[in-house]
C-alpha cells in the first residue's frame, strides 16, 4: 500500500521535472533553438568528418587556389587541397582539441576551486595566490611564450590552454562554492560527522552546476577562440592538420581578389561561437528563472 | 468605513482614499495577483496599521499608497485619491513632486536605504531643496531641530556622518527626519523597526510616535508585529492574501476582534507551558572563552548547565554571543579555554575530535529551514540520510522509520519526493526537526528555529517541539531573542548580554521581579498588546532618570 | 594612517609583487628552453664552438639566480638584451627593435580606447536605463553575435567590404541582380571610406596619415570589445539601480536624471573603472592578431614572428611588456575603486 503510493509520488515527481525541462524548452527563443540546432550540426560533420568529406584530408590536386565548380565546391588552397574537405575535417580537429582543452581545463580549475573553497585557509591562500599570478599575463600572450619555449605541438597547445583556461574555472568554481559552502545545510552535514567526499559530491557539487554548466559553454568559446587565433598567428594547430584558424591564414590573400573563401573557416568559426553564446545565454537564464520560481 | 467606528475620526478632515485596488507582480513569467481589491481610508494626523503574515500585500499597499509599485509590479486596478488628487491618472513628473513633499516613506533597512556616497544631511534636505520648499541653509537648520526631536545624539553634528558611520537605530531615527524634512501630510512607514533589537526599537517607535503627532502627521504603519502596530495606529487594518479581514480603531480590534483569523494571530502570544525543574543535567558548560580568529572575545566566562528533558531558552540581543554558544557546544568553534561535559564525559573540544555517537546524541535545527535544507535533495534523502549514516539503516526499514518521522512531525508521505523550493517554510522547518529525530538525539540545539516564520506558524511549531519532548524526553537549548517564545517553551532562562551570562534560572524567577538590571531592561523593552504600553513604559523610565537624576 | 592611502599603498606593494614574480616567471623561459635549443637555433651546420658561444651569450654557463638578478638590472635600465636574430652581422639589441613598434602599438591602443570606452558606456548605460526595450534587445543580441566572432573574422570582414567597393560591380554574383539592385548596393558601398586596408607605417609617416592607415584596425578593435564592454556596463548598471537607496530616491520624488547622476553615478565608479580597465587589457590581446591580419608594425606582430622564429629574449621582452600593461591597468582600476569609496574615504 505503502510503496504504490510511493511509487506513484515518484512518478509524479519525475513527470513534473521532465515536463520542466520541456516548458522551458517550448518556451526557449528562437535565437536557443537556433544555437542548438547548429550546434548538433556541428558535433554530426565532426563527428562523421571522413565519410561526409569529398576528398582526402591532406589530399593535393594540381590547381592552387582553383575557383568555386563542380569538382571542387569552395574551390582549392595555395596547396591544391580542397578547401569544403579541409572545412570538414577542420571542424573535427578545431573542436575537437578545444574540446579536450575546456574538458581538461574544467577537471583541473573546478576540483582545485571547490576544494578551496570548502577548505579554505593555507591551500586557499596558496592556489587563489598563485592563480592571481598567472592571471596577471593575459592568456594569449603567456600562450605565446610558452609556445616560443616549447613549441608548437597538439600536446603542448592542449596542456598550455587548458593550465591557463583553469585558472578562470577556479575563480569561478571557488566563488560559487563559497556560496555555498556556508550555506547552513552544509554545516548540518559537517555537523552530522559527513566526510569531505560527501559533502563535496553530494551537498556542495549539486548546487554549483547549472553555473559551471553555463561557464563550460562561455570557456569552451573562449578556448575555442584561442587555439584559433593562435592557429590563425601560425603557432597553434600545426600542419598540414585541417584547421580552420590556419586555413584563414593561409588563403588569407583571396581577399584582396574580393573571394569570400577565407571568410569560410572564419565565419565557421563565428557560427559555432555564437549558437554556444546563443544556448548558454538562454540556459542561464531558464535557470535563473527556475531559482526564482521557488 | 463601519460606522461603529466613527466616534474617533474627528481628528481631521479626509486626507486618502483608497478604492478596490489591485496590484499584481511578475514572476515565474507572468502575472500573479499580490493586492485583490483593498479600500482603505485615511484622515489627516490619523495613524493607520497595516497587519498580517507574510504575502499578506501590505508593503505593496504601503507603496500604492504614494502612486508607486515596485519594479516588477504594477497597479492594474482602482482608484487612489489623496487630498483628492487622483494619484494614477496624474502625469508622472507631478506625482513625483508630490513625493517626498506631501507623501514621504520610510524603509524597512535604512543602512540598505541610504545612500553611501552622501552624507546623511545632504540626503535628509535633499526633497526639501530640490521641490525649492526652502533654501538649503534652512533646510540644513531644521534638519538638526528634527534631529533633536528625535532624539540622535549630537544632533548639530551627526547629519555630516556617512550612513555606514551611524549605528542601524540611529540611522532609523534619520530617515524618520528625512521623511519629515517636507512636513508631508502623509508618511508611510514599511516596517521601520524590523531589523532592530528590542532595546534600541523602544527608543525608536518613541521617537516617530512623538513627531508624527508632533506635527498631526497621517501615517501607514506597515508591520508583522501586533504589539507594535498597537503603539502606534490609531486604527489597523488585517490584511490576508492581499485582502482584508477586518478593520477596526485599535483598542476595539485588540479588547474584541471579530475574525477567526485575527483571533489566531492574537492567540499566539498567549502560549505558556508552566516549567518543570529538572532531576539531572545533561549538558555542563563550564567557564567557556570564546573568540574568533584574531578577534576580541565573543564569549566571556560562561557557565550554564542544561537539565536532561527540559529546554534552557538562552536570550540575548544581536552581540550577545548566544549563536557563538551554539558554534561552541557543536565543536565548529574550539572554545579558547573552559570545558565542556555531556551525560557524564568531557566533550572534546572540536568536530574532529568528536566520535560519530556523540555527533549522532547532539543534533541542531537553524533558524532559516531555506538554507539548512539543500535544494537539490528530495525531503527522503534529507531525513534518510542521518538513518543510514548513525543508525545503518537500509532498504525497508529504512523507508518505514522515515515513514514513522513524518508521521510524528504531522506531515504527509506525499512531500517524501519533493524538494525543499516545493514547500512552505514551516513545512521546511518540520522537515528539519525529522532530520535531527531522526538521529535519535538527546539534545537538540535550537537557533532561532522561530524567527523567519509567521506568527501562525511559529505556534505549531513551538507546539510540535514541545510534544516531542513530551514523547522522547529530549532536551532543548533555545536560542531566541523572542520573549514570547521564551515563555512558550522554556523551563529553565539564561539571559547573556555581550557575551556574558547575566541570569540564569527556573523561568519564573527570570520573569518575576525584581530583575537584574540588563533584564529589566530586555523584559521591560518587549512590546505588550496593551496600547498603553509604550506610554507607560515611557513614563516609568523618565520617573526612574528623573529619581536617579536627583 | 588614512584608510585609503593604507589600502592604495597596500594595492602598490601587491602589484610590485605581482610584476616581480611575473618577471622571475618570463625569465625562467629561458632556464626552461631545452638543451638542444641552441643546435636548433644555429642550425645542422653549427660547430660545437659556436654553439658553446652562443649558450655563453644566452648566459645557461652561469648560476641562474646571478643572471636573474643581472638581466632585471639591465631591464631596470632599459636593456632588454640583444635579439637572438642578430648573432650574424652586426648585433641588434632588442631596445631597437621594439621602441618604434611599441610606440606604433600604443598609438593604435589609445585611439581604440578613445573610440571605444565612451561608445561602450553611453550604450551600456542607454540599454541599462532602457532594459527590455527593443532597443536594449537589439543591442543584447548584436552584442552577443559580435562577442562570439574571432577578431581575425572582423577584421576579414570588414576588409572584405572596402575591396567590395571596386569589386562589387564586376563579380557573377552582382551581375545576376537586377541592375537597379545591383546599383544601389555599390552606392551604399561606395559610401563606406576607402580605408587601406594594409597599414603601411613608418616612422616618417605624418600623424593624421597614421590615424588614417589606423583606422581599419582600430574600428575592428572597436568593434570587438565595445560589445564587451557595453555588456559589462549595462550588468553593472542594473545591479546598482536595483540597490534599496535607489528605489528610495524614486520614493523621495527625484527626477530619473538626479537619480542617475546624483544617486546611482557615485557609486557607479568602481564597477564601471573595472570593466574598463578589464576590457583594455583584453584590448591587449586583440592588438597581436589585428596586426598580423592589417600587416601593422607593432609590438604585437613582432611577438608572433619572434615565437615562430623562437627569438627568445625579444618575446620575454614583449610579454613583459603586455603583462605590465596588463597589471598597470588592474592597478589604476583598484586604486580609482579605493579613492572612490566612501566607506575608506571616511572611515568611521
């Protein structure tokens, strides 16, 4: 008797969440559902690159710089490739490692901020110290030394993005779980003799995502960004790997013929940045709204 | 307007009249109804208080009365005449001048109110100057005589401090002149005394009574406290989910309310449990020194004992150093030398130090249930948690003792897969008394557990403490600033002042005269529903600073 | 002691640290260059002397806390050391190579920044003021495309614009329009400055010239972080007119211009200086790629080639350089928040 109740509560339950999250969505503006819509198409050319691709990534033709045709949609590079193939793999390899990037950057600055801000004192001091250290050279420009120092490989980008990206992860992550961390339920649960994993996973963590969640998007941008403009400055993305920074540069001088081709990766490049800002913009404030709502 | 009413308002011809109004606010993307049709009347040098709980509308009404809604609000129905102007069909500009010249306000957290880049003089004449009413020299001249009226220390000075360079009641006191500076035939009044403690609050409501009828000022007194709007109105208004209940001039609507609903809001002050001196005691405090990193002292020599199966209310003002108490007997804060023993054994000083079953014996609820709940965990997993975590309850069992805590803080099965932004704060607040039941406790800290809930509310849970003290011989530490609570529930009082125990004893002897001087004062400072409260209090002190004086 | 001149003088104190371990940071770049650096530098022909001539030159035989100390003495004095592309013929101390350029890139930063910072803060307060309006949508959603646009994209764009002004009429694509259509859109075209779009300068260019050959760089620049700033402002704006005294001096029947001016603007400074100064520095960053896509001369360009060309001492000179801006800027901005708070101003 009990438990049907149970189970029927339980199912009540899940359905009101469910139909939350489809309210909100129904309720989304054009410019979230747009931004999704891109952004799904995005991740299915990354990840289906070789069997959408006309041609081969690195794949050389006979004409440098072939104009717009049959044979080759957008035309061909100062090498002879096929830029709408370059295009296509571009966006698995420029994601892709922005991706691992935010990814890594996010594992680093959200533990070392959450453990900050629960602890606090020395290992506080020490991390927050040392991150307004290293946020006092602005990123691109660290970047560029490192690089000078240790060269321009996938390896060294990734790693030099990632330690540099964290830092404002932890900013973040520390500032959001301060808020919470002196919220009185997680003193109920320090009180209750609950250790740190716990109250790290299960009453600080919870609470902080739908922030981080949304900063994931805005730092996935701003990575994203960077290794661009690196790669666009000749000290990213190496290649002859497909990328749409590089490949800006590269067929940089059409512009001056009054060819949009170079336009391509960049805009790309845009595209992608903008339907994340679009979503994340959206998402923060559905979230907000949900916080109102009480 | 009743008619049985109407042999007091001779004071003065009709200065506001209020006609079926309806404001409503936005959230949760659309409109929700805040003021359902509310009319209300006012005459010149006439104080009317405006009651009720939380959601009850009366800020809203407060503020509609000077022609303004909050942003995210707006008026969207009735008629407002004041000195019959009609308030919402005039152009904005004009109702701005008649701000702050004939209607003023004053705000519920003047420390929030004032701004903190100007002086506190140069805000107070700031209306005066700007709707040219006089120059500034005469503006600044009759602030400091307003000043004096009301009673702020070095009133020729004090206006050229900061807002942040004044205590919170003086600052009161100032925006009470600010709001004078026009002399405005209407002022409204949004909880002025709030956020203060009960000592600095007497001087406070003294200080607007005396210059409100000073200077025949009308008033809306905006309040949650029943024995303060009887000070102050000469007629209150109960409001309820944005309507009204009843009105009534004051003495009429204190000796006989006519309402069911206002009779529960009378009620409540009269809850008293007689006291029962214990056998043993529990808890033993003895001769604790508290501080903060690098701070001055918090507690000082404290000493108090807590007997098994009775509540210790432990009273104080903010500073008292009754919260740090709590943060010293949990283990959060090491004390910096004295001891404490429970059931027998010496506590170890801090949270680490402490064994799981003596964590599982002391169990505390806060005073905010909004913030001591996470919102992220379902009201199962909240009181499941503590089963599984002391006692290694599982599966069934666990379920079923989680089912028999419901039961015994009155409240359905059904809430188990809610979260806490689905309930209301005194389901909240049961919640959080099931999460310490549920360890099994012998002694549960109570910050405050009453103070952010309404009056109503506060009555079932104070009883549902008390039955569950009755029922499993748990003991209470009760930290309140609420004299009424005290009397509700305690058996033994513990009276501290700047973190020093003052009295401590059965509840009788506290409350009976003669007093020691710090609770004379505290006791005497607590507002009654007798009208003539403040009046009389007045008198007393000025007779005792006069006896003193000679 | 003054509150204030405590709390400027302890902000001066931090930021000198600051800037002393950033130096010990952009120094150990070349403690941190690995061994068979020099070999690649001077190529597969290096003999074993030129290469331990070059490793004495870079100074890695010494202790490198004597050379730490040595290479701050001579940055105090202005020597940056000398290029690692000068050891053939004659040596080109790294001084001279960036003089001329940081002059260049200053010169497009403060052009920027008097474009940008006042545009940005009229629009952030004008959507603050009108939020929810059209016109602040508009603008939310303009400025949110524009933030998410890589500089390089701008920059292209914009270029491309200028050269369609000449080109516009003769592509397949103009000439499939109608002809009144087509015609139309080079005149509006045409209304567009022929900006160049290379920034060729020289030391002898004449001023205004350089205002004018700067001009498609710093409106890409504009472009790009007024979207920033304009936010930033108008979030911080909000947040002040949200604040209790505000709504009390509505209460108090004050114009909404008293309450902008005399209410909200005091207190308005620190956040509005922070978001400038936070924007400048980003300004910073946008300067590198705008130059290397305009061909500008400025310090920004020469970082980049130096990193292809791994010129070690002329990037240490130059991070060094961005990353004193960069804490200059956070510095003027926290000690304009100090001076303009009235909690420090006067103390209790």
């Amino acid at each position: 008797m009990t438990s049907t109740e149970h189970v029927v509560a339980v199912s009540r339950q899940r359905r009101t969440r469910a139909s939350r999250v489809k309210t909100a969505l129904k309720k989304a503006p054009f410019s979230a559902w747009f931004g999704i819509v891109v952004i799904l198409g995005y991740v299915f050319v990354a990840l289906l690159a070789p069997w959408i691709a006309p041609y081969g990534e690195t794949q050389v033709f006979t004409e440098a710089f072939a104009p717009w045709s049959q044979e080759f949609i957008v035309g061909t590079d100062q090498l002879g490739r096929d830029v709408l193939t370059r295009l296509i793999y571009g966006a698995r390899n420029t994601i892709g490692i922005a991706f691992a990037t935010t990814l890594l950057s996010f594992a680093v600055g959200v533990t070392l901020g959450l453990l900050a801000a629960m602890y606090r004192g020395w290992l506080d001091q020490i991390l927050s110290r040392a991150v307004d250290v290293l946020m006092s050279i602005p990123s691109l420009i660290f970047a560029l030394m490192l690089l000078s120092i240790f060269g321009s490989s996938v390896t060294s980008l990734i790693l030099i993005i990632a330690l540099l990206d964290s830092t404002r992860v932890f900013r973040l992550a520390r500032a959001v779980g301060l808020n919470v961390a002196v919220m009185e339920y997680v003193e109920a649960a320090q009180l209750r003799g609950e250790g740190p994993r716990w109250i790290l996973t299960k009453e600080i963590l919870p609470n902080v995502l739908p922030p981080l969640i949304a900063e994931f998007g805005l730092r996935f941008c701003f990575v994203f960004l960077t290794i661009a403009a690196l790669s666009f400055l000749g000290v990213g993305i190496q290649p002859p790997t497909a990328d749409w920074g590089s490949m800006v540069r590269e067929n940089a001088t059409l512009i001056t013929y009054g060819d949009i081709t170079p336009l391509l990766p960049a805009g790309a490049i845009a595209l992608l940045t903008v339907s994340v800002n679009f979503v994340v913009d959206w998402f923060l404030h559905a979230t907000s709204g949900l916080r109102d709502e009480k | 307007m009743k008619s049985k009413n109407s042999g007091q308002r001779e004071k003065g011809t009709k200065l506001l009249s209020v006609r079926n109004l309806h404001v409503e606010g936005f959230s949760d993307e659309r409109w929700h109804p805040i003021v359902r049709g509310v009319d209300l009347s006012l005459k010149r040098g006439e104080v009317l208080g405006l009651i009720g709980e939380s959601g009850a509308g009366k800020s809203t009404i407060g503020l509609a009365a000077m022609g303004y809604a909050k942003p995210g609000c707006r008026i969207t129905q009735g008629s407002i005449l004041f000195d019959g102007i009609d308030l919402l069909a005039m152009a904005e500009t004009a109702r701005r001048r008649l701000r702050g010249s004939r209607i003023a306000y004053v705000a519920q957290s003047a420390a929030a109110s004032f701004n903190p880049a100007h002086r506190l003089l140069d805000q107070t004449v700031e209306t005066v100057v700007a709707h040219g009413i006089a120059s500034r020299e005469a503006a600044n001249r009759d602030a400091m005589k307003l000043y004096r009226r009301l009673h702020l220390p070095d009133p020729d000075t004090i206006g050229f401090r900061y807002p942040h360079q004044v205590s919170g009641g003086q600052l009161q006191r100032a925006m009470t002149a600010m709001a004078m500076a026009c002399r405005p035939d209407l002022i409204v009044f949004d909880e002025p005394t709030t956020a203060l403690d009960v000592t600095t609050q007497v001087e406070v409501l003294a200080s607007i009574r005396k210059i409100v009828e000073e200077f025949n000022t009308a008033a809306i007194y905006v309040t949650h406290d029943l024995a303060v709007v009887a000070q102050m109105a000469n007629r209150i208004m109960v409001l309820r989910h944005g309507r009204t209940v009843e009105e009534a001039e004051t003495r009429q609507m204190l000796a006989a309310p006519a309402e069911d609903y206002t009779r529960t809001l009378w009620a409540v002050r009269k809850l008293a449990k007689p006291e029962v001196p214990a056998a043993d005691h529990l808890l033993t405090i003895d001769n604790i020194t508290a501080a903060y990193a690098g701070k001055v002292k918090v507690l000082q020599d404290v000493s108090i004992k807590v007997p098994r199966g009775r509540t210790v209310a432990v009273v104080g003002e903010s500073g008292s150093g009754k919260s740090t108490l709590a943060r010293v007997i949990t283990g959060l804060l090491p004390p910096v030398s004295g001891s404490i023993s429970f059931a027998g054994h010496r506590l170890p000083r801090t949270l680490k130090e402490r064994p799981k079953d003596i964590l599982r014996r002391i169990q505390m609820i806060y005073q905010m249930p909004d913030n001591a709940l996470n919102p992220r965990q379902t009201v199962e997993e909240v009181i499941s948690r503590p089963l599984e975590f002391y006692l290694g309850l599982k599966g069934a069992a666990c379920d079923r003792r989680v089912g028999e805590l419901m039961h015994m803080i009155e409240m359905d099965e059904n809430f188990l897969d809610r979260l806490p932004g689905e309930l209301s704060g005194g389901q909240k607040q049961r919640i959080c008394i099931a999460r310490a039941l549920a360890a099994n406790p012998e002694l549960i800290i109570c910050d405050e557990v009453t103070s952010a809930l309404d009056q109503i509310v506060q009555e079932e849970i104070l009883k549902l403490l008390m039955r569950l003290q009755q029922e499993f011989g748990v003991s209470y530490i009760f930290i309140t600033h609420d004299i009424a609570t005290v009397r509700a529930i305690a058996d033994e009082v513990v009276v501290m002042h700047q973190g020093k125990v003052v009295e401590q004893g059965l509840k009788t002897e506290i409350l009976t005269p003669p007093h020691a001087p710090y609770t004379e004062l505290l006791l005497s400072s607590v507002p009654e529903m007798d009208p003539d409260w403040l009046t009389k209090l007045l008198e007393t002190r000025e007779r005792k600073r006069v006896g003193a004086a000679n | 002691m003054n509150p204030v001149v405590r709390t400027v003088l302890q902000r001066l104190g931090l930021g000198l640290i600051t800037l002393f371990i950033v130096t010990i940071i952009i120094f150990s770049a070349i403690a941190m260059l690995p061994g068979d650096f020099a070999k690649a530098m001077l190529g597969q022909s290096a003999t074993p002397e030129t290469v331990a001539a070059f490793q004495r030159e870079i100074g890695i035989d010494r202790p490198p806390v004597e050379r730490y100390f040595a290479w701050v003495g001579q940055i105090v004095q202005g020597d940056f050391g000398s290029s690692f592309a000068s050891r053939t013929g004659y040596r080109r101390t790294v001084a001279e190579i960036i003089a001329p350029r940081l002059y260049n890139t200053m010169f497009l930063a403060v052009m920027t920044a008097l474009i940008a910072v006042p545009l940005a803060l009229g629009l952030g307060i004008l959507a603050a003021l009108y939020r929810n309006s059209w016109f602040d949508r508009v603008v939310n959603t303009v400025t949110l495309t524009t933030i998410s646009f890589p500089e390089f994209f701008v920059a292209y764009m914009l270029a491309y614009l200028i050269i369609s002004r000449d080109t516009f009429i003769g592509t397949e694509f103009a000439q499939s329009l109608p002809e009144w259509l087509a015609a139309s859109i080079n005149w509006v075209l045409n209304l567009v400055p022929k900006f160049p779009t290379l920034a060729n300068i020289s030391d002898q260019t004449p001023f205004w010239e350089h205002v004018w050959r700067a001009a498609l760089p710093s409106i890409t620049l504009t472009l790009v972080i007024v979207a920033h700033m304009m936010r930033m402002t108008r979030t911080a704006i909000i947040n002040m007119l949200a604040s209790p005294y505000i709504d009390m001096a509505r209460l108090k029947g004050m114009s909404p211009m008293t309450i902008v001016l005399r209410h909200a603007l005091p207190n308005a400074w620190a956040p509005i200086v922070t978001v400038i100064a936070f924007n400048l520095a980003y300004l910073i960053v946008g300067v590198v790629v705008v130059e290397v896509v305009f061909v500008y001369p400025g310090i920004g360009q020469l970082m980049v080639d130096a990193v292809k060309s791994r010129d070690v001492p002329v990037v240490q000179a130059c991070a060094l350089i961005f990353a004193a801006t960069y804490i200059l800027l956070n510095l003027t901005a926290d000690i304009i928040s100090i001076a303009t708070n009235p909690r420090l101003l006067h103390p209790r």
